[in-house]
C-alpha cells in the first residue's frame, strides 16, 4: 500500500516499541519519518532498520528547545509535517500513599506536558489533510491499582484530543488517539515484568499481548486519509481488555 506516499511523519518515542512500529508501517506506505527520541543508540539502530526514508533527531519533549531543534529540521529538510504522532510518554507503579512529587512530576511531564508542546509547536508546519495521532492507553478508562497517575494522564491526553478537535475546526486538521491495552515493548516490559504482562495479556478477550506492528497498523489507518471523517476519537488496540 501507498496511502501515505510523500508524507512527512514525526514520531516521538520512535527508537523502540509502539513508536518504531509505526514508523515501520509509514514508511512501509510511503511516508518519510522523523524519529525523535531521548536515546541515540535505539534512533540509529531503528534508521539503519528502517532505511533512506528516515531521519533520527535526538531530545526529550520534556525539553522545548529540543522540539525546536526537531522542527526546524523538519521545516528545513521537508517544510511540513503531514503525519504527527505524539507517541513519546513513561510510567511507574506507586500505589495511594506512596506517590511521591518526583513520581508524579516525572510521569505528568513527558506524558501531558511534553505532547502538548510536542502538538502546539508542530502546527505551523501542518495544514489540511494532516493528522495528529496522540498515544492514550487502555488504563485512561479503566481503573488499574497503583498506576493512577500514569493512567490519569492518557485520560488526560483523551480530553486534550477531544478540546483540540474544537480548537482546529476549519483547519483542516484532524487529532485522534490510539489507545493500546497489553503490547509488547521495551517500556511495558521493563515496568510490568514479562510474566505478569503475559498474564495481562492472556486475560484479553483476544488471549494475548499485542505486537507494535498491529498498532502500527492502525496508527496508518489515523494517519492516512482513510481516516478522513475522524476527529476527537479514540481507537483502543487492546486485544479487548477495555471493552468487555
């Protein structure tokens, strides 16, 4: 398939995971993406994975002279950004009584405040037809014991998607958010462990964790023009853990 043939994508958190998953499959469809990450050895690992229609762009979205630098790559090499996923986040456990101010900075700053600014600076570079994808979770919906501040914050992002909507009615611009449940990634796996996540998994309607590349096949559908009549959305890939 060729949907996104000639776009120019950025993809926060794409070193690795659900991020490199997406990028696969836009390119795999045409489109040439920016990789943006805090870590290099991923970023230049997953461009020599992914080939010519890649570029890897080191920062945090924590940091905004990072996003700057990033931008300004992009307005320099390509001058637009058609596809932006938003995709960059992290999580800890800590249970009622043991949230720290450090947890909760931590978690509340890459996850909320790092897309927002990762969204608000990308728009000069997007005009009609672009895409905005922006990474919830199946835990914005449901109520998961010491997770509450990660889960508060994809609710948070769910809102944000939905406010945005209004903001950019008659841009031509669309904002939805991809909610995975269970998928196998470097990030989950370092914070859940393998075998309690298998056993998240298992409990799916479906029987199994998710792979990045199912979710980066839905992330395609956002960012093409499939998608076209879709704004303010949620699309959960979560095997069916938050709908049943």
């Amino acid at each position: 398939m060729s949907r996104l043939k000639g776009k120019t994508a950025v993809v926060t958190g794409g070193g690795t995971g659900i991020g490199l998953g997406a990028a696969k499959r836009f390119v795999d469809e045409g489109a040439f993406v920016y990789l943006f990450g805090r870590r290099q050895e991923p970023l230049d690992a997953a461009v020599a994975q992914l080939g010519p229609s890649a570029r890897a762009v080191r920062g945090s979205v924590t940091d905004l002279s990072d996003l700057d630098r990033l931008y300004a790559a992009v307005k320099a090499e390509r001058g637009r950004v058609d596809v932006l996923f938003a995709n960059a986040g992290t999580g800890a456990f800590a249970p009622l009584g043991e949230i720290t101010v450090e947890h909760y900075d931590q978690i509340f700053d890459v996850n909320v405040k790092g897309l927002v600014f990762t969204v608000q600076k990308a728009l000069p570079l997007m005009t009609k037809g672009s895409s905005i994808i922006l990474t919830g979770s199946s835990t914005g919906v449901m109520g998961t014991p010491q997770f509450s501040i990660y889960s508060a914050t994809k609710a948070a992002i769910r809102n944000l998607a939905r406010s945005w909507a209004q903001d950019l009615r008659g841009t031509g611009i669309r904002v939805n958010v991809l909610s995975p449940g269970p998928t196998k990634t470097e990030l989950a796996l370092e914070v859940v462990g393998e075998e309690a996540f298998n056993a998240l998994g298992s409990g799916t309607p479906i029987g199994r964790v998710g792979n990045p590349s199912e979710t980066g096949a839905v992330a395609a559908f956002l960012a093409s023009s499939d998608s076209s009549y879709m704004t303010g959305g949620e699309v959960f890939v979560d095997g069916g853990l938050a709908q049943v």
